[in-house]
C-alpha cells in the first residue's frame, strides 16, 4: 500500500486514514498523528471506497483508540449513513529577495516589497455521500456482503500566483482577471477554477469458512479519487478527472497448529483508469494530468509462528506487475517525437511502485524475575527498484531508484505497567533513495539537477513508556 501522495494544488492521496470513525486525510495529505493510547492499527488493502470514500482508493489505514471500560454496557451499530466534508486550505508562499540589495519595487508583488513571487490562494473541496453495507448468510458458512456509495464531490481553486508583469509575462499580475480585484493580501486573482463530479462506488464479497479457522474469500470493489483544477496556465489547462481502481482479488486467512501459526495471503488483479499523474511544468509548478489505463498484477502473503511461548517469528512480501496499458501522450502530434518529454510506452512500469517487497522480524520475550520481563527483537526490511517518473525520458534522466534493505533492533524492560526500550533503527546505516526528482523537466532545462530523498540514517535512542 502507497500513496503518500499530497499536495497542496494536487491530487488527495490514493490511501485514506481514519482515527476511529474520524477521516483524517486533508487537502495536503494525512495528518501526522502522534501514536498513543492505541488499541490496534488495522491496514485495509484494496479499494475500500464503498464505507471510507474518497482518497481510499487502494487502501485504508484505521488507527483505533482505547476506549474505556465501561462494565454492563454493551452496543451495536450498522454500517450505513450520510457523509458530508467541507475542508478549507489557505496557501501563502512568499519568495522575498533579500542579499543586502532589496529586489527594486518595479519587481515586486505590488503591495509586497521585495517579493518576486507571491502564492496567494484558497482551495476549498466538498464532498457528500450516502453509503451503505449489508451481510446475508447464504449458507452457515458461506456470507455474501454488498455494499455501494454514492458521492458528489465540488471542488475550487482561487487567488493568485506568479510574478510581477515586468519581471515575468506568463504568470501573475501580468495575466490577471480585469478589472483587478484584490484576493485577500495578492493585488489580483489569476486563477480562479472549479470541478464537479459524481459516481458510485461498490463493493461485494463472498466469504467461504471451512471452520473457526480457516477461510477463503472472493471480493470486487472499486475505490476513487475526487478531480480538481489544473492552476499553470491561471486554471486554463482542464481540471484534472477523478481515477478510479476496480481490484478483483480472492485470498484466504487461516490459522493452523492451535493458533500458533497464522499464513494469510491474497492474488489480485487492479485496473486503474483514467489514473492521476502529477509532474513539474513551467516554474517548477505541479501539474495532474489523467494518464490513461493501468494494471496492476500481484500476491500478497504474511505468516506469523509461535515457535513457542516466547519467540514468535513473523513475515511478509509482496510481489507487483504494474505498468501502464495503453500509451500515455500529452499531445498527439508530438508522441512519435524523440526525446519529447511527456510521453510513455504501454508496458512502462509505474513509478515509484517497487516490484518485490518484503520483511521479516524475530521477537522474542522472557522473564528475568518476577518483578521484570525483557524482549529482544531484531527486523530486517526490503524494497525493490523503482523508476522515479512515469515519462520514459524523464524516468532514464533520473535512473532508478536502487533497491535497498535496512535492519533495526531493540531490548525492553518491563515492570508491572512500565516499559523501557533501547532500540537502532537503520542498524548497518543504509543510505537509500526514497524518491528522487528534478525540479525541471529535461526539455525545459537540458541538463538537471536530481534530488534525491534518503532514508533516516541510523538512530540510537531510548524510550520509556507507562500503562495506566
């Protein structure tokens, strides 16, 4: 599962998250939430739009909180209801020239002295749906679920971006709506656009039980991400359409051994049309565009043993086949042009998207004493190659990003409801890539500079912690 995707004037990540009941995915991607006081972290993979909607597009991550205990209460709910989000975000970003010789006033954002480009804008989106989900028993071990959504989404991009006209004449004051009306602290607007859409999301599944521990299921599901509004060109280029990801999976989920080895796994296949591509245009500005049809073929497995009482060992991987099925191009009269930057093969694998993933931990726990227990657990982790962009011109002047693996280890203590650990995330100091990127594109800059985004380094920490 990925999609750490965000971005202020870009698409709403493909993976949502929710604390409790609560979404929490935003315009400018999921909060950072601080992890504590929490029952279990549930990863739902696949699209899970029918009951979370938007931005759940290949998967869901539910962080659940304790809840108190309430002795003699119990409850029950269905799952069904009415959605309604209203989420506001005020962008300001002010590039201010100060070197000890102040930008003239003849270049500046009027009203803004010494700033040579001014982001001034308010992105607001909308969203409502009804959903709803219901279980019938076929037979006592077989249960048929559906499900469906409905949603409506209306999203807007205003304000103003760019330069001073005499500085530069494509973006800024120079393009700015007549007659000039100021947008909060920007001396005009430039930019003012708008999308609206509808669908239906839906969902069923078919559950087989051999018995308490052992089961197969069939599911197909189609999740989605909202469109929104293109600002290059002061919202002229199209707003950007929704995507959606209809995934047909079958898998199974059993325990053997008296619950002491757990081996899940899961075959799956996804079609992504119409999918959200997001790169750097003119002035390093992002820009979606619907790249046409992917698929995505893959396995998934986990298994966990208890060896015994006290050494569990657990495992997980992934195998993908993702690329593109249909030629991506910009502008059909350049696509047979060599070396035309907006162009991709059918067949080109998706960026950022390794095609082997996997890990492996070993923890094992012991008493000391009767006042003490301890635990060591050591973890190694894998990624496979990556291309760092879609474009096949851009993706061979970036290079792949390299495979890597990492490994971290820990020891804790535990008396009574205090917890301390000593833990080395990173152990053996990998330096990998995590993303790698220019800020311009090669038709426009020839030779560019890359960035590359590493990993943590090694890190040596303590932690304590108490239960009460």
């Amino acid at each position: 599962m990925s999609g750490g995707d965000g971005n202020h004037s870009g698409s709403l990540p493909s993976v949502g998250m929710y604390l409790d009941e609560q979404p929490v995915t935003t315009i400018d991607g999921n909060l950072d939430i601080h992890i504590y006081d929490i029952e279990r972290v549930e990863v739902l993979n696949g699209p899970q739009g029918t009951l979370y909607g938007a931005s759940s597009e290949s998967g869901t991550i539910r962080i659940i909180t304790n809840k108190p205990d309430l002795s003699g209460f119990s409850a029950a709910y269905d799952v069904g209801g009415l959605f309604l989000q209203r989420q506001v975000h005020d962008i300001i970003q002010d590039y201010v020239v100060n070197n000890g010789d102040p930008l003239a006033d003849s270049l500046s954002i009027p009203g803004w002295p010494g700033s040579l480009w001014l982001t001034d804008q308010q992105r607001v989106d909308r969203d409502s749906a009804v959903f709803g989900e219901f279980s019938y028993d076929i037979l006592k071990n077989l249960t048929a679920t559906a499900g469906a959504r409905y949603y409506t989404y209306d999203n807007t991009l205003q304000g103003f971006y760019g330069f001073n006209a005499n500085y530069n004449s494509h973006e800024g004051t120079a393009t700015c709506f007549t007659p000039f009306v100021p947008f909060h602290g920007a001396p005009c607007q430039d930019l003012n656009g708008r999308t609206t859409g509808s669908g239906t999301s839906p969902k069923v599944n078919l559950t087989y039980k051999f018995d308490s521990d052992r089961m197969i299921y069939a599911t197909y599901a189609k999740g989605f991400r909202p469109g929104g509004v293109n600002r290059n060109g002061g919202g002229s280029l199209p707003p950007y359409q929704p995507d959606f990801l209809t995934s047909y999976e079958i898998g199974w989920k059993t325990t053997w051994d008296e619950n002491r080895l757990r081996f899940n796994g899961a075959f799956f296949v996804e079609y992504w049309k119409n999918f959200q591509f997001a790169y750097l245009g003119p002035n390093a500005l992002t820009i979606i565009a619907n790249a046409g049809n992917a698929r995505i073929l893959g396995m998934e497995s986990d298994v966990q043993y208890a060896v015994t009482q006290g050494l569990t060992l657990s495992s997980s991987f992934s195998l993908l086949q993702p690329k593109l099925t249909q030629e991506y191009c910009d502008n059909p009269t350049q696509c047979g042009t060599p070396g035309y930057e907006s162009y991709a093969p059918a067949g080109q694998q998706l960026p950022v998207t390794p095609k082997f993933k996997a890990d492996a931990t070993a923890r094992y726990t012991f008493a000391l004493s009767d006042a003490y227990k301890a635990n060591l657990q050591a973890s190694v982790f894998h990624v496979g190659s990556r291309t760092a962009d879609l474009r096949y011109v851009a993706a061979a002047a970036l290079g792949k990003e390299p495979a890597y693996t990492t490994a971290d280890f820990s020891a804790g203590l535990e008396k009574n409801k205090m917890t301390a650990e000593l833990y080395v995330s990173n152990a053996f100091d990998k330096r990998a890539v995590l993303d790698r990127y220019a800020e311009c594109d090669v038709t426009s800059c020839g030779q560019i500079a890359i960035y590359s985004l590493p990993n943590q380094p090694r890190t040596i920490g303590v932690k304590f912690g108490e239960k009460f």
